[in-house]
C-alpha cells in the first residue's frame, strides 16, 4: 500500500517536473450511448484516437504501441463443471466468481506480449489471461492460478459466446501517432455502462492512459418491458394473463365457425 | 427478421418462433391438449433458458386453454364445481411448484430437474399412451367393441371419506383425491412448463370416472387458471416471463389450434392416442439423451442471483 502511494506520489511529481516531454491521448468514441431496440442484433463501435505530441516530445524508435481493455458491466457470476452421478450429467461442482465484467475485450496493434514484459502484463492487467477474476473461495476472495480449470472454462465460455475477446491486429495506425479500433458488441452483451481504458505504450513502458465510458440501453418496447418486469414483478405478471385471456379470446372469436 | 427478446436478453427470429407457435398450436388443436411439453423443450433448444422458456409458456398456455375453455364452455362441456375443487389443490401446488422453482434456480440444479422430470414423465406417459392405443387399434382391427372403461367398479378411492356429488360430471367421490390431483398437475406444471393436460385428462378418466365428454373442458379450466396463477407468480418472485416471447407464441399457437383440431376430427381416436404417445415418448427420448450422453461442454456460466 505505501509502496503504492510512493509510486503515486514520485508519478505525479514526473508529471509536473516534465509535463511538455510525455505523450498525450486524446480518444473518441463513434457513439457514447447505444440502444438496443427490437431490431438489435449487436453493434460495431469505433473508436478513434491520436497520440498528442509536442516539440519536446523524443522520437520513440520502436514507435508506439495501444491496448484497449473495454470492461462490461460487472456481475457476480457462477461457473459450474458436470459431473457423471449414477449414469446422469449434473451439475456438481460450482465457483462463484465475484463482481466479474459480463464483457471484456482486449483490442492491440500487435500481440501483447511483444509489447510489454509480462510484469507489467500482470500489474496493468493487460490480456485476457491477465485480467483479475476474483473466486469466492469458502469465503475468501481471492484470483486464482491462470490456468485453474474453473477460470479457464469460464474465459473460454465468455470467448465462445463473443463476450470475452483479444485481438491483437484489431487496431490499426492510420498515421505513426493516429489509430482507430472497432468494438465488437455481440447481440446478448448485457445492458450497462461500459468502461474503455487506452493505454499507450513505447519500448516496453506506458506513456500515458486514457479512459472514457459509453453506456448500452434499451429502448422503446424492450425498455418498457424489461424494466416493468423487474420494477412491478406483480403488475407485469397481472398485465400478461391479461394479454393472454384476451389472444384467446380473440382467437375464439376471430375462428367462431356458427 | 431478428427480433431482441427483452427478458431473454437474446434476438431470435420472429418467424422462427411464429413457425414453432403454429406447429405445436396444430398439435395441440389435434389432440386436444395444451401443447406445453412440446414448446418449452423447443425453445430450450434454440437457446432460450431453461427458465424463461418455462415461465414464458405458462402465459401461452394460458391463452390457448382460454380458447379452449371458451368453446367447451359454450357447449357446456365442463364441470365447474369439478375445476374449482381441482383448482383449490392446483393453486397450492402452483405456489409450491413455483417456490421449488426459484430454489433450484439458486443451488443450480433447475436445468437437470427439468430434463429429469421432462424424462421421467413423458417417458411414462408416452409409453403407455402407445402400449394403450396399440391394444386399441389391435382389438379394433380383430373386429372386438372397444373396452367399456366406465363401470360401476369402486376403488380404493372411492373409500375415502369427505364425498361430494359433482352434478355435471355424475359422480360422487371424496375431494381428498380430487385436491391431490389438482396439486400435482398444479405443481409440475409450475416446474416443467407444461399445463399437464396430458396427465389431468386420464387421471381424471381413471381415477375419478368422469366422462369423457366432460374431461377435456374441465381440464381446460384448471389448466387455464394454474397457468395464469403461474404466470403472475413467475412474473412477481422470479421476472422471468419474456412479454415479447410470449406474444409471439400466443398468436401462433391460437391460429395454428384452429387448423390443428380440424385436422384431428378426421383421424381415428386411438391412432390419434398412438401418434400423440409417439410425440411425447420422442420428446422423453430427446432429453434422456442430453441427459446420459457425455455433453460436449461440461461447463456452464449463468449470472449468479446477486445485487443487481
């Protein structure tokens, strides 16, 4: 912890000793509030940005490399292995991962381990295999080793239903200091706010870090709905076989053959 | 066209959904039944949870068993003082059914008790469905009567005391029985998603000799307000009815009912027996084999029931 505040302390003293020598970001997003209507059938966001030289800024010769982490809403989230009891699949086994992002992508120039050393992988929390995945463990909460079997399915999983991503070429340089990257929102990417970290790196250090948020609502219908079914459980019940009484009667009446 | 499902957070295809809503709205006009053992499995199958799809179908079995009870209503086909007794034990065991529901929602077991259920029932069911109306066809086609199931033969049942005469239907029997059979349909149906139809009509035929004319609108009835009592508690305890799924289903299911019990009156009543008892044991088949089968992905992830 005092190491912590130590290292916060000598940063902002760099930050003002040279405020003109270091690189700024300055990002865009092409949409800060996406809806999800009945049509929804998952989006594209882009994301632009620049990295903002001055005079004094040095040449960096191996040029620069971004990693965009987007992190979902997050969410308590249950993992369950199966197991054969007496000739039958059930679920036996369980670990509850605790406030977990619902999406996650990791989007780069170039892969990531080429781009930093893996002890700055690990403190930044850079990769998927890197992201912190708190387990409750009989109480206790706590990450567990990468390649724990619970952890390791359930990043798979995420990865197979498009919520989890890493692309290492998804971001691309248009010039040495202007890059764009699309986010990828698949269909089911749960409502929320949604936090977009770009960090900037050069010979293995980060330079500067930037972070915005979009937000991904329903509207219309599906807002009505969703948010009625939650927030007046009874009422939307009560509404429903209503609806249903009147279809059927509807029905009797519309086919009526006397 | 893509349509987003509110509840189930997921786009399906609208004229998917109207397809399957038509079909097994056909089937269930054909044979006179809710149809909800085939539209929950169905929806499971194409990605909705096992939870939504239970919830949201009570509401579509509500309305087409409005439909249902409507028509036999008019030809008064229906023993009221039977429904309401039978829908004093469906309610409770809708409640108990539901509470069931959430908990093993919580501890993670719904999906298997479902498939077991779903296998266990209708693997019954449909057996003797088929072993049944294949005697029938048998006997029928060595030119024997069909067998006379009403007759003054007493069981156990009708030993037990708090007898009641339930006009309608001619009969005098205790409400012990009838309770317990309302219960038990109220209670799976809760569960498995299904009005139970399928179970209340010869159980209703067997155990309580009601005639026959007189068993599908009183099943109708209770399967009616179970399913609407299940829908409202669904929709208060667990928000898991989808409005936007169920709509869809409704309109499919109500037309094709139509279509579907036309075409039944031209088929024979035991060939009927034995196709249906086909469909269910088929249905039965398909989860044993999700169920014994070593599933492709042994993990699972679901969000767990926390702060939201």
């Amino acid at each position: 912890m005092r190491r912590l505040r130590y290292t916060a302390v000598l940063a902002l003293v760099l930050a003002m000793v040279r405020p003109a020598a270091a690189e700024r970001l300055v990002t865009s997003l092409s949409n800060y509030r996406v809806s999800i209507g009945s049509t929804f059938a998952g989006a594209d966001l882009v994301l632009f940005g620049t990295v903002d030289r001055d005079a004094g800024t040095v040449a960096r010769r191996g040029g620069y490399d971004i990693v965009v982490t987007v992190t979902g809403p997050r969410q308590p989230m249950v993992t369950w292995r199966k197991e054969r009891v007496l000739g039958v699949w059930v679920n036996a086994e369980s670990r509850t991962f605790v406030d977990v992002p619902t999406y996650l992508a990791v989007l780069a120039n170039r892969p990531i381990d080429r781009i930093v050393g893996p002890e700055l992988r690990r403190r930044l929390q850079l990769g998927l295999d890197n992201i912190l995945l708190p387990q409750d463990i009989a109480g206790d909460v706590a990450d567990v080793v990468r390649d724990d079997p619970f952890r390791m399915a359930f990043v798979r999983l995420r990865v197979e239903h498009g919520l989890y991503l890493e692309r290492n070429n998804a971001l691309t340089f248009l010039t040495p200091t202007l890059f764009r990257t699309p986010i990828p929102l698949p269909a089911d990417a749960p409502i929320g706010s949604y936090a977009v970290d770009v960090k900037l790196f050069a010979d293995g250090a980060m330079l500067a870090r930037e972070s915005s948020a979009f937000e991904l609502y329903k509207v219309g219908i599906e807002q009505v709905v969703a948010s009625a079914a939650r927030n007046h459980g009874l009422l939307y019940g009560l509404s429903a076989t209503a609806f249903a009484l009147m279809v059927g009667w509807l029905a009797t009446v519309v086919f009526r053959r006397d | 066209m893509q349509i987003y499902l509110p509840i189930a957070e997921l786009p399906v295809n609208m004229f998917l959904i109207l397809v399957m809503g038509l079909a097994v709205g056909f089937i269930s006009g054909m044979f006179g039944i809710g149809g909800g053992f085939l539209m929950t499995p169905l929806l499971i199958f194409i990605g909705i949870s096992p939870a939504v799809a239970v919830a949201t179908v009570t509401t579509h079995i509500a309305a087409s068993s409005f439909t249902g009870a409507i028509t036999y209503w008019r030809r008064r086909a229906l023993d009221p003082a039977l429904a309401l007794m039978l829908l004093t034990g469906g309610l409770l065991g809708t409640t108990a059914g539901v509470w069931l529901f959430s908990f093993l929602r919580a501890v993670g077991q719904l999906d298997l008790t479902i498939g077991l259920s779903y296998l266990i029932l209708l693997g019954t069911v449909g057996s003797l469905m088929v072993v049944e109306s294949v005697r029938a066809i048998i006997r029928a086609r060595q030119g024997k009567p069909a067998e006379i199931r009403r007759g003054g033969s007493h069981t156990w049942i009708h030993g037990l005391p708090l007898k009641l005469r339930f006009k309608q239907s001619k009969i005098y029997v205790s409400t012990i029985p009838v309770w317990g059979i309302g219960f038990v349909i109220g209670f799976i149906g809760a569960i498995m998603g299904i009005g139970g139809g399928f179970l209340l009509v010869p159980m209703l035929i067997y155990l309580l000799r009601v005639p026959t004319n007189i068993v599908i609108g009183t099943s109708m009835v209770l399967t009616l307000i179970t399913m609407a009592f299940a829908t409202i508690m669904h929709a208060a305890t667990n928000h898991l009815v989808d409005l936007v799924l169920a709509m869809i289903l409704m309109v499919g299911g109500v037309t094709g009912a139509q279509f579907g019990s036309r075409a039944g009156q031209r088929i024979r009543s035991e060939q009927l027996r034995l196709l249906l008892g086909l469909l269910v044991l088929a249905v039965g088949l398909r989860f044993a084999f999700g169920l014994v089968l070593q599933p492709e992905e042994l993990y699972t992830v679901r969000a767990a029931e926390g702060p939201l």
